[in-house]
C-alpha cells in the first residue's frame, strides 16, 4: 500500500571470492535500482509498483573447474554389444591436478569377453604439456575387427588451452561402418569461450546412410554457467540400435559463474 515503510530485503548467496549483487526492477529491466546485497525502499511511493529481481553473481578469477562427459553407445542385436566411455575430467585450481580415464569395454556373447581400461593422470605442477593416448585393439577373426583410441591431450600455458578429444572407431567388414567422435574444446583466454561438439556419424554400406552432428556453442561474456545436451538416437529396422549421447555439462565449483534469483513484488492501491 503506499505509504507503508517496508523492511530492508536482502539477497543471500554464496560466492568464492565474493558475490556482485544487481537490483533489477521490472518496470525498466535493463536499469540496475541497486547493485549491493540489500533493497532499501523505505516509504512507499506508486511508482515504486513493480517486482524486483535480485541477481548474485560470482565473477571469475583465473580458477575454474570443468569437467566434460562423452558417451558414445551402440547397443547390437546380432551377437554383438560394443560400447565406448571415454571421461575427461579436470577439477582445476591453479594450474593442477589433471586426470583422464578412458574405457573401452567389449563384452562379446560369443565365448569371448574383452575389457581395456587406461587411466592416465597427471597431478600437474605449472605450465606444462602433455598428451596421453591408449589403443585397445581386438582383430576378431569371423568378420570383425573393433580398435578403440582416447586421446587426451592439455597442451597448458597458464591457466588455458584445454581440449579433450576421443575417438572410437568400429570399422565393421559385414555391411557395416560405424564410427563415433565427441570433441570437446575449451580455449580458455579470460573468462570466455565454450564450446562443445559433437559429431556421431554412421555411414552404412547397405542402403543406408546417417549420420547426426549436434553443436551447442557458449561464447562466454561474462559471469554465466550453462549446460548443454543433444541426444541423436538411430533405433535401426534390420537387426540394430544406434544411439548416441553427448553431454558437455560445466558444473561450476568455486571462484565461478553462480547466480541466484529472489524475487520481491510490489501492488500499490
């Protein structure tokens, strides 16, 4: 009611190293009414008739943690089930502690189970590069010949430059060529520039031929955490499923990209 004297509002968020607040009123979304933790309206006026958003936001130093996820699975039908993981993770503090898993399993239905798994990490102490790759290999003798390659490579300036890239690859000799490549890339100048790609592509020899690309890009500007997902499924008539799956998500941990919203509206009568 105007008039009314109301109580100060206060906008609680945590942030590592600390939290930039901005008032907004929807009224006039693009002015900023106040930009610290508290909203003092005091006394009532009409044209203070609105809803306020209050948004807290953590700018970022030049410590950040990313982690990106890549899976890319091809459940078979005939006597056959091939699936591809490969996991680059990079919990970032200040120019440590890298770590990248790749796992490439083959459990076969037919008297034969293959499994490879390669970890290779680097607790990382500055300003290094270095590149890691595993090739499980498994020439079948009855039509089939399956090699799986991870490559994950950080050439690491300071504080930048990080790319993940896997590649697992099933050239089959029965009708069938499957191939499967996620590249997720990070160059990282100050604060800026994400993007995540990836491209599940299944030429097929017999009358048919797919192949699907999803890219979900993120020109940083400031402030922000975003998560992007694409699914491009392939549920095959003769005897096969394809699916893929690729998820880039940025879970930021600390001295990063948070944000809240509490909301406050305003009825004069």
């Amino acid at each position: 009611m105007e008039g009314h004297v109301l109580n100060q509002i206060t906008c609680n968020a945590i942030c590592t190293p600390g939290c930039e607040y901005h008032w907004r009123k929807s009224s006039s979304p693009y002015e900023i009414v106040n930009n610290t933790a508290v909203l003092s309206l005091g006394s009532v006026k009409r044209g203070n008739a609105a809803s306020y958003e209050c948004i807290a936001s953590n700018p970022r130093t030049s410590n950040t943690a990313n982690s990106y996820e890549c899976i890319a699975s091809n459940p078979r039908t005939s006597n056959t089930a091939n699936s591809y993981e490969c996991i680059a993770s990079n919990p970032r503090t200040s120019n440590t502690a890298n770590s990248y898993e790749c796992i490439a399993s083959n459990p076969r239905t037919s008297n034969t189970a293959n499994s490879y798994e390669c970890i290779a990490s680097n607790p990382r102490t500055s300003n290094t590069a270095n590149s890691y790759e595993c090739i499980a290999s498994n020439p079948r003798t009855s039509n089939t010949a399956n090699s799986y390659e991870c490559i994950a490579s950080n050439p690491r300036t300071s504080n930048t430059a990080n790319s993940y890239e896997c590649i697992a690859s099933n050239p089959r000799t029965s009708n069938t060529a499957n191939s499967y490549e996620c590249i997720a890339s990070n160059p990282r100048t100050s604060n800026t520039a994400n993007s995540y790609e990836c491209i599940a592509s299944n030429p097929r020899t017999s009358n048919t031929a797919n192949s699907y690309e999803c890219i979900a890009s993120n020109p940083r500007t400031s402030n922000t955490a975003n998560s992007y997902e694409c699914i491009a499924s392939n549920p095959r008539t003769s005897n096969t499923a394809n699916s893929y799956e690729c998820i880039a998500s940025n879970p930021r941990t600390s001295n990063t990209a948070n944000s809240l919203k509490v909301g406050l509206s305003i009825i004069c009568t």
